[in-house]
C-alpha cells in the first residue's frame, strides 16, 4: 500500500515526528522538512542536512510555503512557536493538507473559531498533540475512571509545573515574542481535564509574573485556575512556568487527582470501596505500555508516535482524531475565558458553541 507523506515544520519537538520513519509499522513517512533556523537543542543537532541524512529525508526547505505545493505530502505537522500555528494550519487546510498540530492548537478564541470554521470547511483532519493524552500512565488513569470504580465525580486537579529558564536558554522565542503560557502552558491541565469530564462551564483565575527577568516582568506566567464543569465537577489547575523547580524528593507542586463519590485516583495511585471492601493499588505506568518494538521510545517521542499512528487511522478509516478541532477549540476557549477573569476579577462563562 502507498505511505502517506508528511512534511513537519519545525524541527524541536517536531523531531520526535521523525522517529516514524524507522517503524515498518506506519503507514505515513516523513518525507519533507522545513525549519527557519535550525539548531542546537539538549545537544542534538537539528541542523536541516544532519537530520535529512539521519531520517532519510528526501527534501528540506527553510520556507514552509515550499511544502504545501509538494503533491507527495498528504499531512503538515506544525511544530513551530504557538504564534505562529494559526497562519501555518490556515495555508496547510487551503493547499488540501491534513494537520498535526503541537499543543496549543492556537492562541486565541477568534482563531480557535476560525481553525474550526477552516477544517470544516476544506474537509480535512486536524490533529491536536496533547502529549498528555498519550502518555502511558494517564492511558491507564483514564481506562480505570472508565470502569465507573470511582463513582460519580466531585472534585478534581491537574497541574503543569516547568521551571521555564532552561528552555529559555535554548528556545529563546519563549521570552521575546512572549510566549502566553495560559495558553501555551495549561493546555495541558485543561485539556487533561478535559478528556476524563467534558465541557467547561466557567472560570475563576489568578495570574502572577515571573522569577525569570527576560520574561516580561508585567505578564502573567504563573497561574491557578478554578474550573466548573458542565458535569458539575469542580476542579483547580495549578499551571507555572516562571518559579524555581521544587526541590527533589518534596512531592512536587501537585499532579493529577479525581475524587469520586467511591474513591479517588492520585496519579498512578488509587482507592476504592466496593460491598465494604478497601481497595488500595497502583495502575500500570508509562513503563509497562509497549506499543513499539523493544520499548525504544519513551516520552515526547512515544507520545507523538502515537498521535501519528491515530491520525493515519483518521485518514485512512475517515473518522475524527480524537483530539479534533473542536477539541483544541473548547480547550482554547477555557484559556481565554481564564484570561477574562484575570482581566474582570470575576467567573466568566466558556464559550463552547463550537
Ligand atoms: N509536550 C508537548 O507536546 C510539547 C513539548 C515542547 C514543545 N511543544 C510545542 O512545540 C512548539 C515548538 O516548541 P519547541 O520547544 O520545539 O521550540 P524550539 O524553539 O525548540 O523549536 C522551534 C523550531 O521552529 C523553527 N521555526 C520558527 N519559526 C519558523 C518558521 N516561520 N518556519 C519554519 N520554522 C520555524 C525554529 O527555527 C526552531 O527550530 C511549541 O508550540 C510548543 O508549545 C510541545
């Protein structure tokens, strides 16, 4: 059967995309490149004639306008700063291209609308990469919450944690453009919520600025967030970049938790009751998910081999990915309903009529 051909804009986290040309298993390969300025990233080269020879890779161009002409591609993966997405998904769906798109999907609420509005439009398959969702551990959280063991839901937490001024270093768009971390940040506790309680009703947020001085000190990076669910969870999100990494061995800022009206799930840990009965254990982890041969990949990598495996399965069975544009819209519209009330000081409703 003939592959799929991707061409992938962006070449830091796009690197991962690469990976899927060493798997006999996909059907898709990567067949272009195209990346501005190619560099150095956690000292692997990224350079545009290092990674073609390293892949394969037949073609590289530093103008991604070069890839939506090329016939040979089926899908653009977008991998460039969150800025710059919307531009890159609007040309990709006009040249009758596919989309995998990074998290965020975009970073407003008007492109949130407009992305919808386009891949509708044009009839095509847009991807979210939500790493979260295709990480082992949370496969696994999100399986058993499945089973109903937890009972009807009540309250709920999700963070994301990163001391940014590392990845300042070497990705410096992050403070110059600025990078908007509710979006770009809480993307992934939003979402994560997301996908275990559905829509969101409203929104309560506070913001504060950063410890990093080359990050605008009068913008907002740090973040908690107040969620109310249409299901009628509630839920808080703890989303900081701009602090120094908690100390090792501490726990941590907080991770992922549901408490149900039968138990509560602490990450991989969980307790229910059940006819009297405790029960206490840890759901499989990221370690024991072996979806490729030997276990090679882990991480970022694993995540988006994933993704890329789901969004062949779209094309080819014409189904929606399961992290669509109406997906990555309701996600957008959470960060921009948390952005209103930072603004107004008060609970703003979402927009979900998407
Ligand atoms: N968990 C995840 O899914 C995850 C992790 C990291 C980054 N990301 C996302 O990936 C995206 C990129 O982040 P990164 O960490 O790879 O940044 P990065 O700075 O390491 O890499 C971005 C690359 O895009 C290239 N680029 C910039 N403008 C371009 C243009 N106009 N045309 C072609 N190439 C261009 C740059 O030269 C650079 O090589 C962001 O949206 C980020 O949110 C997602």
């Amino acid at each position: 059967m003939k592959k799929l051909g991707m061409g992938v804009i962006g070449l830091g986290m796009g690197r991962n995309m690469l990976y899927i040309n060493r798997e006999s298993s996909f059907q898709t390969e990567v067949r272009a490149l195209c990346d501005k300025d190619p560099a150095t990233r956690n000292g692997i080269s990224t350079t545009r004639e290092d990674v073609k020879e390293e892949f394969g890779i037949a073609y590289t161009t530093d103008n991604y306008k070069d890839l939506l002409k090329r016939d040979d591609l089926h899908i653009i993966g977008i991998f460039t700063p969150d800025h710059l997405h919307f531009e890159m998904i609007k040309d990709s769906l006009e040249a009758g291209k596919h989309v995998i798109v990074t998290k965020p999907m975009v970073v407003s609420l008007e492109e949130a609308k407009e992305t919808v509005r386009l891949v509708q439009k044009y009839d095509r398959k847009l991807l979210v990469g939500q790493t979260r969702r295709y990480e082992g551990n949370n496969v696994e959280a999100k399986k058993f919450y499945d089973t109903g063991k937890l009972g009807k839901p009540l309250l709920a937490q999700a963070a994301y944690v990163h001391d940014m001024r590392s990845v300042f270093d070497r990705s410096p768009w992050r403070f110059q453009h600025p990078k908007d971390f509710l979006y770009g940040g809480a993307c992934h506790p939003i979402d994560q919520l997301r996908w275990f309680f559905g829509d969101v009703d409203e929104v309560s947020a506070l913001g504060t600025t950063s410890c990093d001085p080359r990050y605008p000190h009068d913008k907002e990076i740090n973040f908690m967030l107040n969620l109310k669910f249409k299901n009628g969870v509630i839920a808080r999100v703890l989303n900081v970049q701009g602090i120094i990494h908690p100390p090792k061995g501490s726990g941590g800022l907080g991770g992922f938790a549901i408490c149900g009206e039968k138990g509560t799930l602490v990450g991989s840990y969980v307790r229910y009751e059940e006819d009297g009965v405790v029960h206490d254990f840890k759901l499989p982890g990221e370690e024991e998910m072996i979806d490729f041969d030997g276990k090679e990949y882990s991480g970022h990598t694993a995540s988006a081999l994933r993704y890329v495996r789901e969004m062949e399965a779209s094309i080819l069975n014409n189904t929606k990915p399961t992290i669509n544009e109406i997906e990555g819209a309701k996600c957008t519209a959470v960060s921009a309903a948390a952005w209103e009330s930072i603004r107004t000081g008060r609970a703003v409703k979402v927009f979900n009529e998407f």
